[in-house]
C-alpha cells in the first residue's frame, strides 16, 4: 500500500478551523498588541501554540486517515518560522529553543534524504528498465514515470513504502524542469487517434498574461521584500521563479500531450496537473453534456480535458464511467473520478473515434 493523499481525505473545514483559531489571535497580540505589551513568557506561549499545539491539531484532525509523520514535521517546521515572524524581537528569548528544534529537524530530514538517494541509486538500474516497459504501454510522460516509480520503489515493508507519496511529488518536480526548460524541441507525441485541446480557444492568452505577470512580481516582489530582509527577499524569489516555471511547464505539457485513444483505453494528461489511463471496460459512453460550464465547474467527481480563455466555455461531451477511476494530480495527489468532461479540438472526429473503440471493446 502506498501512500496517497487524496483530496477527499483532507478536512479542509477543520483545518481553516484551525488555522483561524490559533493564528488570528497569536497576531493580534504579537503584531498588534491589542492586549497591552508582550514579554518572553506571552512569546513562549504563541511558540508553543505555532510551533507544536497548531501541528499536532492539524496531523490528528486535519485528515480523516491518518498520513506519514513527515507531514507533521513539515507542519512543525513551518509552525516555527510562522513564530519567528510573528513574535517581536523583544519578546523572542525562548525562540531559541524552537529554533534548535528547527535545526534538528532540518537534521534529522537531510538524513532521510541522504538515506533515500543512496536507496534511489542502487534501483536506477531497474527504474530505468522499468520506464522502457511503461513507454511501451502509455503515452505520456508523467504515467510512464509515476508507474516506473511505483513499481522500482515498492518494498515489502509497508512503512517504507509510505515514502513514494515524495516520490510522486519528485515526478511533479521532474516534469516541471523537463517541459519548461528541456522540451522545446520535442514534437508533440505521435499516435494514430490522438487530439490535442489547446488550439481552439482563448487559453494561449490567459497563459501569456499570467507568464507576464509573473515576470513583473518575480521583479517587484523581490524589490519590496528586499527593503525588509534580503534573505527572505531571495527565498520569495525563489518561489516565484519556481511557480513561473510550473506555469511555462504545464503550457508546454499540454502542447506535447494530446489525448490519446488506443486499443487499450483513454491516455491523458492535461500539463502536468491532472494525468491518467482509463481502460475501455471502465467506459460507459460518451454523450452530449448538458450541464453549464459551472456545473462542470462544481462536479467534484470528474476531471475536465479542457481549457478555458478569460471566460469558461461549454464543454461538448461528457465520458461516463461505469465504475470510479483513479487518477493522478500534482505534488502526487490522487483523485477518484465518475466522469470526464471533454473539449478537444476536433470533437465530432473524438466522438466518432470513442465510439468506435467502445463498439469494438462491446463486440
């Protein structure tokens, strides 16, 4: 068993819940000081809350299955540098405590990682054979690697297996470095039935508008944070460079990536943010949708193969599902599906192709 972390298992009332409750109040002391001047014992209290209280609060109740310990140690780290910020150089003698805690942690992580890669090293070899296999059988990056990665890294104890969860999120990673920066010389993946869902509408804009600003808050940004702490301008820098090259990425993924129809099922991967197989015996039919593109929209069971300009626009069919499917979403979530809404741009040639297959699968 591996772990996942699939939307619907994230209470995400609870957690607001939480965040509110704890965050709120600790920031209208420390920052506004409504309650009268702080001193070191009212900051311990808000490290405490921030650093262990607020973590343990969202691991235990913030999940309606229990996930991996490294969750809470990520939300323990961020707890601390929440504190760090919050509470007032003049009440932060006890921080230092927290931040050795910090350390340790940071520590204790480098040595996971260390311990990962040598085991990641040795099974390169057999990932690699793995991957030549997937190719054969799917068409798109992202599900040739996640499978070749499940199947490299599945171990017999099922605590270690927890770890391909980071190995997912690592995929996400891979991806957005290959299509933002590798793959401008790739052509578009070649198959008899393949339709791609870029062309026709307005996305192409909304994705340059968003590279452009991007570009100016990368600038801007940092420029502001920098008059504050350069550290922390660099780290905001970081970021925002990382996000502009998911954004170029995931254009650049979709543009490589049409939908892809085979003797064996449905092959997606709409960028790097939703991608899948659905087998022909998965498959109900295909039919005109008749909902609004805001029920589409608000249809959690489904995943839409379509992209949008500034407005949304109606999406033509619909594939039913006789049974759930799962998927996969970026930073290695998973998501079950009933449904899949389509806009490609041929549609009646998609139509005809699908029924065609299912004719076929039925016959």
């Amino acid at each position: 068993m591996t772990l996942s972390l699939p939307l619907q298992d994230i209470a995400w009332k609870r957690i607001v819940f939480f965040l509110v409750i704890i965050i709120v109040p600790n920031y209208l002391v420390m920052q506004t000081q409504m309650v009268g001047p702080v001193d070191d014992r009212v900051g311990i209290g808000t490290a405490l809350d921030l650093g262990v209280i607020l973590p343990l609060l969202l691991y235990f109740f913030g999940f309606r299955k229990r996930e991996s310990w490294i969750l809470l140690c990520g939300f323990m780290f961020f707890g601390v540098l929440l504190a760090n910020w919050m509470i007032p150089s003049h009440a932060d003698a006890h921080l230092t405590y927290f931040n050795a805690m910090v350390v340790v942690l940071e520590i204790g992580v480098i040595a996971f990682e260390l311990v990962l890669f040598l085991i990641i090293l040795k099974r390169i070899p057999l990932f690699i054979q793995n991957y030549q296999t997937e190719k054969a059988i799917h068409h798109h990056f992202l599900l040739r690697f996640s499978r070749a990665i499940q199947e490299t890294f599945a171990f017999q104890n099922k605590k270690w297996n927890q770890f391909s969860l980071f190995l997912r999120v690592l995929a996400t990673d891979i991806a957005a470095i290959y299509y933002s920066l590798v793959s401008w010389r790739r052509k578009r993946e070649v198959a008899p039935d393949s339709f791609t869902f870029h062309k026709d509408g307005g996305y192409l804009g909304v994705f340059y508008m968003l590279v452009h600003a991007m570009v100016i808050e990368v600038i801007a940004v940092h420029v502001m944070v920098a008059q504050y702490s350069h550290i922390g301008a660099w780290i905001v820098t970081i970021l925002d460079v990382y996000a502009l090259l998911f954004i170029i990425s995931d254009y650049q993924a979709i543009r490589l990536s049409p939908v892809i129809l085979s003797d064996k099922g449905i092959h997606f991967q709409k960028g790097i943010r939703q991608y899948g197989f659905i087998e022909w015996n998965a498959v109900k039919g295909i039919m005109e949708n008749k909902k609004s593109p805001e029920e589409v929209k608000r249809d959690r069971a489904s995943v839409e193969l379509a992209l949008h300009g500034l407005e949304r626009e109606q999406v033509p069919h619909v594939i039913e599902l006789k049974r759930p499917v799962e998927i996969n979403q970026v930073l290695g979530l998973k998501k079950r599906i009933e449904s899949v809404y389509v806009k490609v741009d041929e549609p009646d040639a998609f139509q005809d192709k699908m029924e065609q297959y299912l004719v076929k699968q039925r016959g």
